[in-house]
C-alpha cells in the first residue's frame, strides 16, 4: 500500500482539524424558556340557541297511539 503524502503533512492536518472545530461551533442551540406573562386565548364565539319546545309537544300530540296515525 502506498500512503499519501498529502493526508499525512502537517498542514493538511491542521487545516482538517481546524475545519473540524469549525462544523462544532456551528451547530444551532435550542432554548426553551418560560415566558413571563401568562398565555391570553382570546375566543370570540356567537352561540345562538333556538329553543322548539312549542314544536315538540304539538309534534308529539300528533304521534300519540290514540291519535289514529298509526
């Protein structure tokens, strides 16, 4: 086998190694942290109800067994 002088000079290694140190100091940090007001939801919701009580009984009125529909 024959090696290589050129991966085996001292500049070249140096130059590896500083590239090395280069691709660690560049990798990103996370941070989590807590904020310091508390979290507001504003929920803007229009719930609109129409109560059919009327309707029910008449409804149930009419499908009574002695009313003659069935």
């Amino acid at each position: 086998m024959q090696s290589n002088k050129f991966l085996n000079s001292l500049p070249t290694r140096i130059g590896f190694a500083l590239l090395a140190l280069a691709l660690v100091a560049c990798t990103p940090t996370i941070q989590v942290a807590v904020p310091n007001e508390p979290i507001t939801i504003n929920l803007n919701i229009r719930i609109e109800h129409e109560i059919r009580v009327q309707v029910e009984e008449e409804l149930d009125g009419i499908f009574t067994l002695d009313s003659g529909l069935f």
